[in-house]
C-alpha cells in the first residue's frame, strides 16, 4: 500500500498530478482502480440494482470504473463445506457449474466491491449467502484475497430487516480483512416495487454519500 501525506482536494491534485506526469494515469479510472457491484436480487431492474446504482454514478465521477453484476438471477449452489479450495490452492471452488469462480477472479481485480441485497424474511437473499460462503470461502483459504480491498453493503427493504441485512454482509466484509467505508446513514433503502428507491430522498442520499466515501477511500489506500 502506497502511504500519501497530506489530506484534501491538494493532497489528491498533487497525487494525480504526479501519476499524470509518470503516465499511470488510466482514462478507464484513475490507475485503473474499479468497484464491482453485485445484485443479490433476483430482480433485474428492481430496487437493490436502482441503489446500487445510485452508489456507482457517484463512484464514476471520481473517475473510477464501475460494473454492475446481476448476480441474484442466477442458480448459485451453496458452499458443500468440501474444503477443496483450501486443499487445492488454486483460488477456486470446486463447484463449476455457476459463475462463482468467474466472480471471484473479478473480484481479485478490482479495488472495492459492494453486495446488494434486498431483505428477505428479514435478512439477505440466499443468492447473496450462498455468493458470500462460496467467495468468503475460497478467498479466506487462498491467503486472504480480500485483505484491504473496500467494501460496502447495501440493503433494500420494504419496512424491517434492512440492518439485519446490511449488518450480515458486513459479517463478511470485516472477517476477510476488508475496510468497510461509512455513509451519511448505514446504507439501507426503504422500496416495495420495483422503481420506487428514488421515492426514498434519504435513501438516494445515503447511496451518493457511500459512492462518494467509497471512491475516496480506494483512492487513498492504493
Ligand atoms: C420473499 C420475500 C421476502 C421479503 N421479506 C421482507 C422483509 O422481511 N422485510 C421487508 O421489509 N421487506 C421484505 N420483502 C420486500 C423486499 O425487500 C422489497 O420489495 C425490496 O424492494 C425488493 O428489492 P428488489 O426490487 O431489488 O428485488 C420481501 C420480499 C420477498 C419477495
């Protein structure tokens, strides 16, 4: 990890500045640094991706690259408790028949990862518990794939439950060693159907403040 002294608009003017000027400046994100979010609902255009979203629009304007996965729609097996990824070493799950290991070289890319989750019966969905024991597993057994990478939780609910969600994944992010960036509120969004996060004023503006937080924060730890 590079330290930078200084903090504030300066300290990062003279940082880009001098990455400018050694050409490690990246048009795709600065130094190529990149969040990835990943949606747990299995609805595709529901109020979990909406937030998500709302997250990464702010993470783009700091010039990060983003990319928003739809992992909720896809049959995701959950962890056999085999322990192969630990004997193996070869930073894989042995189930190959989702998309676990294709994430889960995603995720050694890139700077920081937020997992949506709608509350379900007052806790994430199982798509995004079974993405979190498989990915937990395998990088946990691998040598820490995730130490200081950043990570965010988002949690969507209709009326209880989202801090039980948003609190889960943080289970996950703090265990794998991750750093965990706050918001101007825990990072939760109160929505039935689809399309009615924007009608949640405190919610969008959690989400713009944990995008705009998160960007600072990779920005700093690179
Ligand atoms: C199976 C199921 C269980 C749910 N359980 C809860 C719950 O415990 N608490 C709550 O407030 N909303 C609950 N909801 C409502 C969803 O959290 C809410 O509609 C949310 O906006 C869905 O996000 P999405 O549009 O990203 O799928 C539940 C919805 C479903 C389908």
């Amino acid at each position: 990890m590079k330290e930078h002294q200084g903090s504030g608009k300066d300290s990062m003017a003279k940082i880009l500045n001098e990455r400018f000027q050694s050409n490690s400046y990246s048009l795709n994100g600065v130094d190529g640094m990149k969040v990835i979010a990943f949606n747990g609902s299995p609805r595709k255009n529901g109020n979990t991706h909406q937030a998500l979203e709302i997250a990464l629009a702010e993470i783009r304007k700091e010039d990060l690259e983003t990319e928003l996965v739809q992992m909720g729609s896809e049959a995701i097996h959950a962890c056999k408790a085999c322990g192969t990824c630990g004997k193996n070493q070869d930073q894989r799950c042995i189930i190959k028949e989702d998309q676990v290991n294709d994430w889960i070289q995603m995720i050694k890319e890139a700077d920081g990862i937020i997992i949506g989750s709608p509350t379900y019966f007052g806790d994430m969905s199982a798509q995004t518990k079974a993405f979190i024991d498989r990915v937990g597993y395998v990088c946990r057994s691998n040598g820490g794939l995730l130490r200081r990478k950043v990570g965010a939780a988002v949690a969507v609910n209709r009326r209880a439950g989202s801090l039980t969600t948003f609190d889960n994944i943080n289970h996950f992010f703090l265990i794998a060693e991750m750093i965990v960036p706050g918001a101007s509120y825990w990072n939760v969004v109160t929505a039935l159907k689809p399309g009615e996060t924007p009608q949640d004023t405190e919610g969008v503006a959690t989400m713009q403040s944990l995008g705009r937080n998160m960007a600072w924060l990779i920005k700093r730890v690179q």
